[in-house]
C-alpha cells in the first residue's frame, strides 16, 4: 500500500502559533514548510524541529517576495496563515486610527495575498486556515482597533469558502495566547495581562500556542469542516 504524503506550508511558522502547529502536522504523512521574515529566527525553528520541515526566508506583505515563493514552491496541499499584526490595541477615544491601516497591512493584506498567490498551486482538495484573534468577537473595552484589523478575516472566510470551493476555508480565533507576540511588553507588564485573563477565562489560564495548534490540525485534516470559524480561547469570549 502507498501512502500519499501531503504538504503543508505555515506563512509565520518560525514562531509561537505557527511554530506549534508545525510541530503538531509533522509526520510520516506530512511534509511541512515554515515561513518568516527573520532568517536567523526561521533557523532556530527549524533546529528545534529537529531540521524535519523545509524552510523558506520572506516577508509576506511583499507581493513580490510572496509570489516568487509560491513559483518556486509547486504544488502544496494545506496553506496555514499564522504571520501577525501587534497594531490596534488601547482604549478608543486614544487609539491612533493609523494603526487599523497598519494592522491591515500588517496581518490581513499578507494573509489574503498568501492565498491568492498559493491558489494555482494549491490542491482544490487541501484547505486554507487563517488565524485571526478572539477579539473581533468580545465585546469588551480596548479592543475596537484590533477588533476591526481581525474582524475581516472572520468576514471574508465564508465567502471564500464558497467561492474557492472545493477548497476548504476556514480560520481560528485565539484567545489569550503566551508567545512571543506579547514580547512589546516588559516581563511585568505581560505577567500582570496574562494573571488578568488567566483569571477572567473560564478553563482558568491563558493559551499555549498547542492548543491553537490542535484547534488548526483538525481544520486541516478533517475534510468536511468549510467556512468555519473555530474560537479557541478557554471560553474567554462568554466571559470577559
Ligand atoms: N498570541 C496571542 O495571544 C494571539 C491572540 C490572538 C491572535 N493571535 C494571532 O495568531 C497569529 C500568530 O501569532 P503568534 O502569537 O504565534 O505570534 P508570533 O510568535 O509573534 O509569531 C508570528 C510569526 O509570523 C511571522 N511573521 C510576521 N510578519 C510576517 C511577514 N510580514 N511575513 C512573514 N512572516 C511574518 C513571524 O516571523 P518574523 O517576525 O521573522 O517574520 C513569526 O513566525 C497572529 O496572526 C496573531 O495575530 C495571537
């Protein structure tokens, strides 16, 4: 019997959620590429996974650098778009609305310009997995900003699942996750975050970046799951 190996490649796989779930896909099933700006970032991913996925250096919110990844790639199965935005937080009456732009350039023009590239090279029967943020979900003050740049990607995913058909769409909603997306802020600072949403999550503690991944390996492997947001956020979004 011949197994069939599929490929994974993880936009923003050189750290935190990404990172996770390359670790989490990698198998004798699957061959898995990560993704980062940062080469000597990618190559400490890389070791850590025990030099077992391939590995490619560029910055997503390049059109240029995106669409000569993907020509170089070939043909792949599973697209997973972890690379981040950090712009948007704070109270609205302050908030800097140059930073929606930002966010938008940041994190959605990368992520959808990511799919639109892969599409010819993608398998109609694979899927594609956002990771958008819990946020554009609560209804809690200090995260209209954020809210707005992650609620598009909620957005588009239906609409994409339909019009890409057969290819899967879907996307995740972190909650309160530790990586190294909290690194702006000094140690104190995100401790004392991370106490108060431990304590307002109703699973009792923040995220790891596994948990998210266990939430993007079963959009990638189960294949009847389309159009779908899946929050995964210990219940924060019923409770803060
Ligand atoms: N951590 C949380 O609490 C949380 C909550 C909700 C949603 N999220 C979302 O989850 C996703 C993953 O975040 P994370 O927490 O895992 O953050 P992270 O640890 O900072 O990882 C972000 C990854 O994206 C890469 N990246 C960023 N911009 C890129 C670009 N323009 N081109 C290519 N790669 C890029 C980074 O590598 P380089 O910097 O080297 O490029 C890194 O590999 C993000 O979309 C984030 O907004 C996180």
């Amino acid at each position: 019997m011949t197994t069939t190996i599929q490929h994974t490649v993880v936009i923003g796989g050189s750290s935190g959620i990404g990172l996770a779930t390359a670790r989490k896909l990698i198998g004798p099933g699957m061959k898995v590429t990560i993704t980062g700006r940062n080469q000597d970032r990618l190559n400490g991913a890389w070791k850590s996974l025990g030099g077992a996925v391939e590995k490619a250096a560029f910055d997503a919110s390049k059109p240029d650098e995106v669409s000569q990844f993907f020509e170089r790639l070939g043909p792949f199965d599973h697209l997973v778009l972890a690379a981040s935005g950090g712009k948007g937080l704070g109270p609205f009456q302050t908030l800097d609305l140059t930073d929606i732009g930002s966010g938008v350039d940041e994190k959605v023009r990368p992520q959808l310009s990511c799919l639109q590239a892969a599409l010819p090279t993608l398998n109609k029967s694979g899927s594609a997995t956002f990771i958008s943020a819990v946020s554009a979900q609560l209804a809690t003050p200090g995260v209209a900003g954020i809210a707005a740049i992650n609620g598009m990607l909620l957005t588009v995913v239906p609409i994409l699942a339909v019009e890409l058909r057969p290819l899967r769409v879907n996307v995740v909603a972190p909650g309160v996750i530790d990586t190294p997306w909290w690194d702006f802020l000094a140690e104190e600072q995100r401790q004392a975050i991370f106490a108060e949403y431990a304590g307002k999550t109703p699973v009792g503690r923040i995220g790891r970046a596994e948990d998210v991944a266990d939430a993007i390996a079963f959009l990638v492997s189960n294949g009847f799951m389309t159009g779908q947001v899946l929050t995964c956020d210990g219940g924060l979004r019923f409770a803060a």
